[in-house]
C-alpha cells in the first residue's frame, strides 16, 4: 500500500514463564501506519503497547508473524528509527549536552549535522539556557524535552514514544504535542502510546488495545462517533446519593455509564431525550433537585471506558471495611488551613504566602506546571519541610504535626512510588499496617481491600518490583489509606494509569471524601481534576486562581472557537503568530481560539486564513474546558512575566 512505512501481520509475542504457563502479550496483531502519520496505541496496564513498541524498535523478536518498518526488518532499521522507552532514557550523571553528544555518538552524526540538530531542538524545546545542568536535576518536562531530543538527533524517519508525557505538566505536555505535529506535518512517522486520553485525541489514528489484541482502530473522532451516545452533565443536591441511585439504572442497562465529576456527573445515554426526562423524573422523585447543564458528545475517555467494559462486563467496586462513620458527621468542618504560607531555599521562594482553606469531606485539587511549589507546600503541611513564615492549621492542631497521634491521622502518597521493591505485595501491605497501627483484627481485612482495588487479588506473594509503575500506583494508594486517615495528601496518584484503573482509584477517593476524610490530590491530569470540588492554580509558588471546576470555566473571559482546518500545523503557527499564543491551542487535528465574542472571533480567524491562504473546514463556539482555563492562566502568567523582565 502507498505512503505504509510500518506493517504488522499476525503479530505475535508469547513469553515464557518458565513453567507451563506462558504469557500471551501480542496476540495475532495486525496494522499498518502511514508516513507523516501519529498514530497512538491506548489500552489499560498490560495490554501489550510496550512489547509492541520493543519489537518494532529491533529489541525483541517476535514469536510469531510479519513486520516490516521502513521496508525492512525493525533490526535493519534502527539506524533511521528514534526510541524513547517508558522510563528516562538519559544518563543523570550527564549534563543536557553531554546526553545529546553521546546519543548522536551512539547513531554516528557526523560533527555539522549534530551542531545543526542539537542547536534546532534546544530552541525549540527551551532548553537553551540548561545545557550545562546535570540531566538529574530537570524537572520531569525538562528530561522528556531531551529524551526527545536524543532520540531525534539522528533525524529518524519513525518514532517510537512509549508514554513520553508520563508525570509531565499540562504546559510541556502542550508544548511537547506542539513539537510532534509540527515533526508529523514534516513527514516523520510517529507511534506513541499515552494513558492520557485527551492526548490520544491529537493523534492521527489511534488502535485500542487489550489482552494483546486490537479492538479498534479508527480516527479519535470515528472511534467516539461509532458510540451513538450522548453524555448528559448533570448537578444536583446530593451527589452522591444521585450517584448510587443512576448506577443502578446503568447496571440495569437503561444507562450506558455514570461517572462523577466533582459538582457535576457526567451521565452517557443512548436516547438525549427520552432518557433525559426518566432521569429527571427519576431524581425529582428523590427530591435531588436536578439540572441538566448541558448535553454534548461522549469524549475519548468516554468511548474508551465503554469499549473495554464491554470486554470485561461490568466493573465490581470494593467498599472500604469496617468504616467508622464518626468521620461524615464532621463533614464541612476546617480539616487545614494555611496563611502566608512560605518556603525560600537560599535565595530562591518556592512557595509565596499561599492561603488554603480544605474542610472534611472536601476534594481539593492543587494544579501548576512542574516547579509550581505544589509539592514543597504538601511537605510543608505534613511537618516534612519547616516552613520559612507562614501559618498551619492541620486536624485543629498549630504545631507537633510530626508526632505519632497526627501521622496516625494522615495519609501520604509520595510522587515518587514508596514501595519497596524487593519486598511482596503483602509485605509492603503488611509494613504500612504496622507503621499506622492498624488493629490486628482488621488488617486481613484491610489487605484483601487493597489487593481488590488494586486488582491483584491471590498476587500478594508477587515481588513489588516485577509490576508496572501503573500498578504500583494502585498498590500505593492503597497502602496510605489502610488506616482510614482524616486527612489524605495524594501527589499525583494516577500518574500513568490507565483510564479504568484511574476511575477507580477515584471511586476509592470519593468513598474517602463522602465518609468525612478531607483530601488535597495534585495531579497534572486537567480532566482528572474536574473530579475535584474544588481546585487551586499555582504558578511560581503563587495560588492565581481558584474555584470549583464549574466556576473556573464560567469565569473565563470571552468565549472559546474551535477550528478544523486542511493543514492544522500552518494554521497553528498563523493564528498564534497574529493572537498570540495563550490565545491559540492545538486539540489533535482542532484549534482552540479565545475571542472577546463569537461575531468578532470568527471575524479575526477568517481574516488570517485569508491573508495566510489558509483553508478552513468549520468554526464552531464550544464551552470552555478546564485545560483550555489553565492554560490560558499560565500562559498570561508567562506573558507578564516576559514583560516585566
């Protein structure tokens, strides 16, 4: 087939586990990808998107099938083939220099064509000004940005990206997709796999994976349209109790899903209007005082939830045992409070006189690029850091939040993963129910629940480092709230998670929320954040917004335009050239364009295309979502910034 650079037939890849049970991990897979093409592989932890990527670069033989890449065997390409794995792929002892010199050794860039790239891609990524500073001490957008670097040193005509954005903030996640398109819009073949959805919907194409076979593969749009859904936002006065009550509508199978979203739920139905009306019917029985904000089209999450749950069947949710339910009475009560809270490390202010106010039963989400101060304020909460000034109010205590009666209250889960590796699943389990004094009697109890959430059922007898960092997380999160904390600090939990999974972890964080536990998530995920009651924006150790995920959107000024054109890559730079680039942002093959209003903005976008010669498809005005606030937010942060300097 003309322009196919990558083929797959019967794909196949059987490990052996060195006893009678062998593990299936590519099972007869079949696809072809076009050059200039972005082309993304979704599916949950374990569906095979790694092994798939390891073949395809020359490291891994298959058991069974064809491949060709580039007209060739992988192994006979990997001199034009770019590979960034899972984990950083880059030397932490090297400086930013010393790891692109040693990449182009490796593939042998002659000296001009390196001095060439290497100068490109700092200016494009903005690493300029690092090039001397130790690859270990960027920050975790910083370290992608070279990552990629190295592996586009020797100017490949493939790229391999096995979750490149993992942990990295919304603003270099932007800029990092701003850099694909335009290498993509080049003629570079580009596969990557993301566990973020709305990152797969920038790819060209995107095949959906599970148990080690594809279960589609469509266009992002395609793949939701084919859902013949419609999802209805709804608010009401109890959310929780609307929750539970529509679950059961959806196990019934009058409902296609459910799902909450901090003030709001999200509800998937296959009639808008005949469905619309049994649920307000439904509800107003309940005397919930619904309202149905708005009615839209399912998003790629959406669809793919609904595509492997039609797999699996129906998801089973394991409640936390032995709750006490002394905790929902102080439902409302202050469970933190901070006042001109600060930290300077030498010279440097990493958080600036934050004020943050989170009660009992309450889901606080601390949003903020990497550097933001979001993690040095949780550790300044917690008595891990001594603060410069400030004041802490935690659990109704000023001071002593390092002694045993106030961690016992505590929940922490690290960004960073604080298992330990060379111990079982049970034994890490077991550590953290020594360590917070969880009472003998309940702690089998507590260690089922956590083995279930987590989906390792009769696996506790499995070393902690032989799971993926996905699962890890679950086991994680688990461990911090076996003692049924009051207070729970949740550092990006979900980090490279997938979508099911996600979900119910945070099923698990709203039971949390609902039985009275106060909880403060950061997390880089925006439409994870929308899962938040309420949430803060910091941008260098300043708080610059806050709100909950409703009022955030409400309060943005102007209206929002979303934009297809013929050539996305050109009308990006054209648009964000004339408006400005907090202005303009790249959605797969849409554009997202504030304007004051919907006559004036499509006035401004028209008159562009023409002076550019630019061919629009449609103009349509849309809602505002939160990323499209936070970005905007940074973005004039950034802007002021250049302008005061």
């Amino acid at each position: 087939m003309t322009g196919v650079v990558i083929r797959a037939r019967g794909l196949t890849k059987v490990y052996d586990r060195g006893t009678k049970q062998e593990l299936c991990a590519l099972d007869a897979v079949d696809f072809e990808i076009r050059k200039g093409e972005i082309f993304g592989l979704i599916g949950a932890d374990g569906a095979g998107k790694s092994t798939c990527f390891k073949i395809l670069a020359g490291v891994l033989e298959p058991t069974a099938g064809e491949v060709e890449v580039l007209f060739r065997s992988p192994r006979e390409s990997r001199q034009r083939v770019g590979y960034v794995t899972q984990p950083f792929s880059l030397y932490e002892d090297l400086s930013v220099a010393e790891n692109l010199r040693y990449a182009a050794g490796l593939r042998e860039v002659d000296e001009e064509a390196f001095a060439e790239r290497s100068r490109r891609y700092l200016e494009a990524f903005d690493m300029k000004a690092f090039t001397d500073r130790l690859a270990g001490r960027l920050s975790g957008g910083m370290k992608q940005k070279l990552a990629l670097s190295c592996a586009l040193i020797a100017d490949p005509a493939v790229l391999l990206l096995d979750e490149p954005t993992t942990g990295v903030d919304p603003v270099s996640r932007r800029d990092f997709w701003d850099a694909l398109g335009g290498l993509a819009d080049r003629g570079m073949t580009i596969v990557v796999a993301t566990p973020y959805l709305d990152e797969a919907e920038r790819c060209t194409r995107i095949a959906c994976m599970e148990n080690g076979k594809i279960l589609a593969q469509y266009p992002p749009a395609e793949f939701v349209s084919r859902m013949a859904l419609t999802r209805l936002e709804i608010r009401t006065c109890d959310l929780q109790r609307a929750e539970e009550m529509l679950e059961r509508h959806e196990r019934d199978g009058i409902l296609a899903d459910v799902q909450r979203f901090g003030d709001r739920l999200d509800v998937l139905v296959s009639d808008p209007v005949a469905d619309r009306d049994r649920i307000l019917e439904a509800l107003e029985a309940e005397e919930l005082k619904p309202e149905v904000l708005r009615s839209g089209d399912p998003t790629l999450e959406n669809a793919f939830v609904a595509t492997l749950r039609s797999k699996r069947g129906p998801e089973s949710h394991a409640h936390f045992p032995d709750r006490a339910t002394a905790p929902a009475e102080r439902c409302g009560e202050l469970a933190l409070g901070t006042k001109g809270l600060v930290k300077r490390f030498g010279s440097f202010t990493a958080v600036k006189g934050l004020d943050l106010e989170i009660r009992h039963g309450e889901i606080y989400g601390l949003l903020g690029a990497n550097g933001a101060g979001k993690t040095t304020a949780i550790k300044m909460i917690c008595g891990l850091v001594q603060p410069s000034s400030g004041e802490i109010s935690l659990l109704g205590r000023t001071k002593g939040f390092r002694t045993a009666a106030v961690r016992s209250r505590i929940g922490y889960k690290s960004q960073k993963f604080t298992l330990y590796d060379d111990l079982t699943i049970g034994e890490n389990l077991d550590f953290y129910a020594a360590m917070y004094d969880v009472p003998p009697k309940l702690c089998r109890a507590r260690k089922d629940w956590a083995l279930e959430v987590s989906g390792l059922r009769g696996e506790e007898g499995m070393l902690t480092g032989r799971l993926p960092d996905g699962w890890k997380q679950r086991v994680a999160f688990g461990a911090a709230v076996m003692h049924q904390p009051d207070i729970v600090f949740l550092d990006e939990p979900t980090s490279g998670v997938d979508a099911l999974a996600r979900r119910a972890m945070w099923r698990m964080i709203n039971e949390l929320a609902d039985n009275g536990a106060a909880v403060l998530v950061v997390t880089h995920y925006l439409e994870e954040a929308e899962q938040c009651n309420r949430i803060g924006f910091m941008a260098a150790g300043d708080m610059v917004a806050e709100g909950s995920p409703s009022e955030l959107e409400k309060h943005m000024p102007g209206v929002l335009l979303e934009v297809r054109a013929a050539n996305v890559a050109a009308s990006l730079g054209a648009f964000r050239q004339a408006l400005g680039r907090d202005r303009v942002t790249q959605f797969g093959e849409r554009l997202h364009v504030q304007a004051p209003d919907v006559g004036a903005g499509e006035r401004e976008i028209q008159a562009i295309a023409e002076a550019q010669s630019l061919e629009l498809r449609s103009i349509e005005p849309i809602p505002f979502s939160l990323e499209d606030v936070f970005l905007a937010l940074i973005e004039r942060r950034r802007a002021a910034s250049d302008k005061a300097a």
